[in-house]
C-alpha cells in the first residue's frame, strides 16, 4: 500500500502538467470546433453552430486535397527514413576510421529547431544564391526551382524531412541492435544461415518493437508537420505542399477561423489516432495472437 501510494506521488507532477497542458487544451479545442468564432470580426463572440464546422470539413475539397497529400508525405518521408536510418544503424555498429566525428555530425539536425531546418534549405533551393540550384545546374544540366515545379517543391520537402529526423530513426535503431544478445546470431552462422536469412528471420523479429515505436513517433510527427514547409515554401506552389498541418495554419491565422479550424484539429487527431490503431492491430496483435 505504502509503495502503490509513493508511486502516485512521484506521478502527480507528470500527470498534473499532463492535465493542463494536454487535456485542458484538448477540451477547448473540441469547444470551439462546435462554434463560429472570429475574434477579430465585427462581431467577435463564440456562435453555437453545431456540428457544422465538422459537415464542413467532410466536404472542404481544399482540406481533402491537403490531406491527400499529406498521406504521400508521409509514406515516402517515414518509409525512406526507416531504411536508410537502419542502414545508417548498421554502419555505425561497425569501427571505421572517424566514426565518432561522423556519429556527431549525423546527429546535428536533431538539435535545430524545424524553422531553422526550413530556413538553411529555403537558402540552399533559393535559384539565385541556393547551391543546390546551382550544383544541380553545372553539372547535371537540371533547373531546380521549387517556386515553380509542384513535384520539384514536393520531393525537396520530403528531402528535408528526411535529413531532419532520419538521425532519431538511426539512434532508436542503434539502441535496439545494441541490445539483441549475440547468441542467435551465433547459432544460425553454425546452422549456416546466410546474411539475408539472419535478417529475415532474427535481426527483424528481434527488433520490431523498437521499429514500430520509431515509426509511430514520426507518423504522428509527420502528420503534423508545419515550421519548415511553411518556411520553405509557404505551403506552394499553387496547393502542392498544403499539408493538414499548413492548412490548419492558413485557415487559423491569415484568415482567423478559429472554428473551422479547430475542427480540422481534431479530425486530424483522430485520424492519427486511427492510423496508429490500424498500425498496431497489424503489426503486435497478430504477433500477441500467435504468442497466445
């Protein structure tokens, strides 16, 4: 009794900020969506409107375009961090010269806040003074303009995103590898088990937990992704990389819809909440299921 007690003692701080700074907010945005709000309107007060701003967002092609593309950010950004941040994770369990001065410097972008991320690669893909435009044009002959080119503007945010947050992914994965006890490995190299063999089959297994747990943070980092692309391309050209995060803040700030886009923020957390689930049911229970 005496230990359950101190437990929920040395809780209490966490849980205390928890509350007010997770569910307390929470709960006023799920106010507010239920109402026509534009505080600096004519008439600034809180207009009960239902579930209208949620019809509204079922039927914003805008919001679904954006959240379409949104979904193929995603992908291509969380699948192309897990691979090459397990092989990243792979390397750097090996010695080679001048392995810790890489370690650092492949954790640099991890310590930079995502406006300053979005301020180095708006000045690296600027055509007049950015290197990249030029480096791309010396050599290769190829105009790099993201103001211009929707997929050009699409494919150097998720570029980005990439070089951001593949570090955490190398670092999680690193922890994992670290862990995994040497004796399986040492049976299947006796039993002859090639390398693709041990991976499949031991390595993988091994450490899908520490995979999913990396995955889930950046799903739900990703999905809510706004300093950089804001800084880097302003959300253009035309919609083209109007992620909901971006779309959230356009309908909030310029135009002051503080309803509507307090609507938007919670679909999009439940769609989190969803794609999570449906991540979880199909990667652990089928695993608990067979277990059991």
């Amino acid at each position: 009794m005496h230990s359950k007690t101190l437990g929920w003692a040395l809780l209490a701080p966490t849980l205390i900020l928890l509350f007010f700074f997770g569910v307390v907010p929470f709960i006023y945005v799920l106010f507010v969506s239920f109402h026509q709000w534009n505080p600096f309107a004519v008439n600034p007060d809180m207009i009960f409107n239902w579930a209208e701003n949620y019809r509204r967002v079922v039927f914003d092609a805008q919001f679904l375009a954006s959240l379409g593309v949104t979904i193929a950010f995603v992908f291509f950004a969380v699948v192309s961090e897990l691979i090459i941040g397990y092989a990243l994770a792979q390397a750097f369990m090996r010695d080679f010269p001048g392995k810790a001065f890489f370690r650092t410097i492949h954790t640099l972008p991890l310590i930079m806040a995502p406006i300053i991320v979005g301020s180095i690669w708006k000045l690296m893909t600027t055509p007049s003074i950015g290197i990249l435009p030029n480096i791309l044009d010396d050599w290769f002959g190829y105009n790099l303009n993201i103001g211009q080119s929707a997929l050009q503007a699409f494919t150097v945010t998720v570029i980005m995103d990439i070089w951001h947050w593949t570090p955490l992914v190398t670092l999680s994965l690193i922890a994992a590898l670290v862990s995994l006890p040497p004796d399986p490995f040492e049976q299947a190299q006796i039993d002859g088990a090639n390398k693709r063999q041990i991976f499949w089959h031991i390595t993988l297994p091994m450490i899908r937990p520490a995979i999913i747990a990396t995955v889930f943070i950046r799903l739900m980092d990703a999905l809510r992704t706004v300093d950089e692309v804001l800084m880097l391309t302003g959300g253009g050209p035309g919609s083209a990389t109007r992620y909901v995060g971006v779309h959230i803040f356009k309908e909030v700030f310029p135009r002051t819809n503080y309803g509507y886009g307090s609507a938007i923020s919670v679909v999009v957390l439940y769609l989190t909440i969803v794609a999570c689930w449906l991540l979880y049911v199909s990667l652990i229970a089928p695993r608990n299921t067979r277990k059991g």
